[in-house]
C-alpha cells in the first residue's frame, strides 16, 4: 500500500525559498501514467492546488503561483519535491503531497484522475 | 482558470437526514468532477470520482452526479461518521481547481 510522507522546515523567512519532499514509501514512483501533486491549505480555509510531475517528467503549475514554483522528481529516491521561492505570509499554508492517478479511462482517450493517496500533510509558516 | 463554486458553506443536519451540497464549475468541465471529505486535522479522502462512481470502500449513502456545470454530491442518511468537510475538485484542465468546501455539522 503506497504511503506519502512531506518533510521539510515548518518555518520559513520572508522572501526565502521553501523546499519541501515528499517520500514515496510502498510502491515505485515511476510506476504507472501517476502524476505525483502539490496541494495546500491555508488554516481555516479551501484547498489549492500548486502542482504535479508526471512520472516522465512534465509538469503542470497552478498559474497563480508558475513562476515562484519547481516541482521535481528523484526516482533513485522515490521522492518528489516542491520549491517555492519569494515566500511571504500569504504562502502559510498546511502542504500535501498527493498521488494523482488515472482511475477510469473516459471518451477519446481522456482519463478521469484523482487524488487517491495522501500524505499527512506538514505546516508551512512565513514568519521573520 | 476553472473556478468552481460549492453551495452551502456550511449546513446543520441530523443523524439520518439526507442532504445535498452542489458545485458549479466556470466553465463546462463535462463530467471530470470529484469530491473529497476531509475530517478536522486529516488530510483529504478521495470519495467519487467521475462525478459518480464511488471510490472503494465508500457507503453507498453517498452519490454522485452532474454534468457541465452543476455537480451534486448527496448523503442520503447522514451517519455520525459524515460530519466532516466535503470539497469538489474539476479535473478538466489544470490547474485542478477545488470548491471552497461545505462543512457539514451536527444539528
């Protein structure tokens, strides 16, 4: 049973650069048509979608964030990472690592994905 | 960006009720919507998927359904254990854009 676990600091300065991983345990990372995902959750409030890398690579950014954001992949470790640069306090959020995968193929060779598997999540703070 | 709208914020319902909450979607998002509950201090569990199909192991209380726009996602008999948060997510495009949430809560 493939389980995800973020680690990282759980503060931050303004203006720095988060890095944040995500440890794949249970499973290859380079297995399937996955894509392995960014999401945070600012206290109290809705969930946001950063990012995901595909297992080959490519990636997708949410544009309100492209261009502060990386997110990578080190398959000799089964991890994945997240970097966003220039932090400030809007950025305080709890981070998830999730897995996104194709979970029933749809018309035109489209497929319906999910975030299936989660990490536990890890609280990011931008504080001086 | 898809911006996906979910009605209710927040609703008060009873052991055994049944209740709806709805999600509209910008854009028409065909059927590439999923819903997620979400428990204080836990992450997010994936719950439909497809705008209908259940994923493993959820009641079949829960169901799902929509197309386009308009999603809906229904409990028919609240049990304790559905007193929690429930988001949708489009999965059309990316970035995959999530509703705001609905916190369901004890009356």
């Amino acid at each position: 049973q493939v389980q995800l676990q973020e680690s990282g600091p759980g503060l931050v300065k303004p203006s720095q650069t988060l890095s944040l991983t995500c440890t794949v345990s249970g499973g290859s990372i380079s297995s399937g048509s996955h894509y392995w995902s960014w999401i945070r959750q600012p206290a109290g409030k809705g969930l946001e979608w950063i990012g995901r890398i595909s297992t080959s690579g490519s990636t997708d950014y949410n544009p309100s964030l492209k261009s502060r954001v990386t997110i990578s992949v080190d398959t000799s470790k089964n991890q994945f990472s997240l970097k966003l640069s220039s932090m400030t306090a809007a950025d305080t959020a709890l981070y998830y690592c999730a897995r996104d995968v194709p979970l029933v193929r749809g018309a035109a060779n489209s497929y319906y994905y999910g975030l299936d598997v989660w990490g536990q999540g890890t609280t990011v703070t931008v504080s001086s | 960006d898809i911006q996906m709208t979910q009605s209710p914020s927040s609703l008060s319902a009873s052991i055994g009720d049944r209740i709806t909450i709805t999600c509209r979607a910008s854009q028409s998002i065909n059927s590439f919507l999923n819903w997620y509950q979400q428990k204080p201090g836990k992450a997010p569990k994936l719950l439909v998927y497809a705008t209908s199909t259940l994923q493993s192991g959820v009641p079949s209380t829960f169901t799902g359904s929509g197309y386009g726009t308009v999603f809906t996602l229904t409990i028919s008999s609240l049990q304790p254990e559905d007193f929690a948060t429930y988001s949708c997510q489009q999965t059309y495009s990316a970035p995959g854009t999530f509703g705001q949430g609905t916190k369901v809560e004890i009356k």
